[in-house]
C-alpha cells in the first residue's frame, strides 16, 4: 500500500516539487550546520531534522554567531515549507474526496439508465 502511494505522489509534478523541495531545504541545513558549526554528520542529520518538524532540540543548539543567524533563516524556511506540505497534502485529499464523489455519481447514472433501459424493453 505504501509503494503504489509513493508512486502516484511522486508522478504529479507539484508532489514531486514539493518533495525535492523538503529534501534540498534538509540537505541545505545539514550542510549549514556542519559548516557553520563543526557538528558531526549525524548531529547535523537529527538537529535539521528535528528543526524542520518544528520539535528543536534543547540540548544541542548553534553557538557562532553566524550558526544562529542560519538557524533563524532556517527555522522560518523549515516552518514555512511545512505549512506548504500541510496545505497540499490537505488540497489532495480534497481534491481524491471531490474525485470519489464524481465518480460514485457517474456510476449511479449509469446503472439508473441501464435499469430504465431494461423495464422499458421489458414492457
């Protein structure tokens, strides 16, 4: 269930946009902190991460100067992306639920004509 999910995500453009997106903001701030800051590869992975999904991270934080000027930066981009994915996310489900409507509508019409187009025969 997961696979075919991933696979329909990822075919539409604006999904795969969106995708690339997150991945290239978490690898820029992977790479900003092991720069700015001297952190391990690892510690750079949890801290962006953890950023991104809005839960920070108390006993690790940047101490340059510059290190806390790009953590504001990223914390507003990282916010601001996240609330992109939620609208999306929210405006697919929208648009599967609009999609199911349309289509259960067709298919009653259709089995209607077909019922009338069976008693009209018969009679």
């Amino acid at each position: 269930m997961l696979i075919p999910t991933l696979s329909t995500f990822w075919r539409e453009k604006r999904y795969r946009q969106l995708t690339v997106s997150t991945i290239g903001v978490l690898v820029l701030g992977i790479i900003g902190y092991h720069f700015l800051e001297g952190w391990s590869w690892l510690d750079c992975i949890n801290y962006a991460v953890s950023i991104m999904v809005t839960t920070g991270n108390a006993e690790v934080y940047p101490k340059s100067d510059w290190g806390k000027i790009f953590n504001v930066f990223y914390m507003v981009l990282s916010v601001f992306l996240i609330l992109f994915f939620i609208n999306t996310l929210q405006q697919h489900f929208h648009e599967s639920r609009q999609s199911g409507k349309i289509k259960r509508k067709r298919h009653q019409k259709i089995i209607e004509k077909k019922i009338t187009t069976q008693l009209s025969d018969d009679e």
